[in-house]
C-alpha cells in the first residue's frame, strides 16, 4: 500500500487570479532535463532535496513528491541506475471555477523510452486518487494516454463532463466518438471514497435530468 502523505491544499481554498493560470516554477517539469531534475533531488540544501518520498510497486522505483501553489509535482527515481525515470505534475485546470479547483487536478507525465509500459504512471496516478484527489484528463490526450485512464476506469468510479465558460456539465459513464472529440469534453476518475453524486456536488456540475445518476 502506498504511503499516506500531508498535503493539506486538499481541503484548503486556493488563493489564485479568477481568470487567469499561473504557472509555478514553469521550467521544472515543462522542460527541464531529467538529469538535472535528479541532480537538485540529490543537491543537500536544494528545495527539491528531502521530500517526502515512497516506493512504488516494483521497489527499484522512489517517488519524491512535491506540493507547490496546489500542483503536485511526482518524481519517479531508479534506484538501482541512480537516475530519474520521469515525473509527473498534477495540474491545477484553469478552465474551471474555485469551487471545483479545490478537488480537480490534471495529470501530465513525462518518462524516458526505457521506462514506458512498465505500469509507472498507472502506479502514480493510483496513488493520487488514494490520496483522495480526483482527477480529469486536459484538453488533449495521445491515444496511450486514453488507453491509461481507460484502465484506470475499469478499477475505479469514471465518466465524463463537459467545460464551458467555467461550468462544468455531466456528459454521463460513456460518451458518443463524436462528444470525445471536442475541447471541452474531459473524462474523470474518483477516488475510492468518493462516489459520482457527492463528485458533481463538490464541484458544483450541472446534471440534465436524463443523465442524473444514482448513489
């Protein structure tokens, strides 16, 4: 079982402009070289060095985890090579409103060739939604991409919404090819403890009377 980390932006309100997304330390993540990522986690003194930390399914793997401005930043380490594996931030969407913003988070990963398909970012992504963070997919997804969250859907409660001017909208379980296609349409996954009418409660969706779910 994963290792239970404090991370108290789950139940706090964020302090953030109404419209516009600011990204925090744009250059971690987004484009740093992974060798200089695990430099700093190895660097005594550095803000990445130190963090909490746990293993993964195969124990070769430490995760480092880092929680800024209410983005998770998730850095996966082989232990055996001595080198980082990739990472993976969960992502404030600036598409929605403050009151979904407390519970929604985006996951975007990035690994090295040689670690992909090895259930690294499925492990990762299972941890966040035991964590009790529920998690919606961007704007775009890679079909591998897809593929992950449909996995994930067969072990944990899933659906789809749409967003629109910060109003999110309950498309239903399953949505048609062509409602998959636009911008606006997002799938999520819950957390374990968490079922889908408390979900759309907590961030505030609007449910067409056909599509209301049942408890």
């Amino acid at each position: 079982m994963h290792a239970a980390l404090p991370f108290p932006f789950l139940s706090n309100p964020f302090a953030r402009p109404a419209e516009l997304r600011v990204d925090v330390d744009p250059a971690e993540d987004r484009g740093t070289p992974l060798a200089e990522l695990y430099a700093r986690l190895r660097r005594r003194g550095d803000r990445l060095h130190g963090l909490p930390a746990f293993r993964l399914h195969d124990p070769r793997f430490n995760v480092h985890v880092r929680s800024v401005g209410g983005e998770l930043h998730a850095y996966v380490e082989d232990m055996q090579r001595q080198c980082l594996a990739g990472c993976t931030v969960f992502n404030r969407l600036a598409e929605v409103d403050r009151r979904a913003d407390r519970h929604l988070r985006s996951p975007h990963s990035r690994y090295l060739a040689a670690y992909q398909r090895l259930g690294i970012a499925t492990a990762i992504y299972g941890w966040a939604l035991g964590q009790g963070i529920c998690l919606m997919t961007g704007a775009r997804q890679s079909a591998g991409a897809h593929a992950l969250w449909r996995s994930l859907a067969r072990r944990h409660e899933a659906g789809f919404v749409e967003i629109r001017d910060r109003q999110i909208t309950f498309l239903g379980r399953d949505v048609t090819p062509d409602d998959l296609q636009r911008l606006g349409t997002r799938m999520f996954l819950l957390p374990p403890q968490w079922s889908l009418p408390r979900f759309l409660a907590a961030v505030g969706a609007r449910t067409p009377q056909a599509r209301t779910p049942t408890a």
